[in-house]
C-alpha cells in the first residue's frame, strides 16, 4: 500500500510539474502570462 501511495504521490508531482511547465512555453508566445503565474501561488504545494 505505501509503495502504491509513494507511485501516485510521483506522478502527481510529475503532472503538476507538466502543467506548471506548459503555460510558461505557451504564454512566452502568446503574450499574457501574467494570469498564469497568479494562478501558480494558489496551488500550494
């Protein structure tokens, strides 16, 4: 079970990691990633 638990903890944190990531690469070309970054210090790591 704590193995299982430590798997899903690993890809959670990959996943936050990949969406954290998208919007930087994406919002350098398109202009406002301003929002962005407001939204980042609500998730609380």
């Amino acid at each position: 079970a704590l193995q299982d638990a430590a798997s899903v903890a690993g890809l959670l944190i990959t996943t936050e990691a990949a969406i954290v990531e998208a919007p930087k690469k994406g919002g350098g070309a398109g202009g406002p990633p301003g929002g962005g970054m407001g939204g980042m210090g609500d998730m609380d790591f």
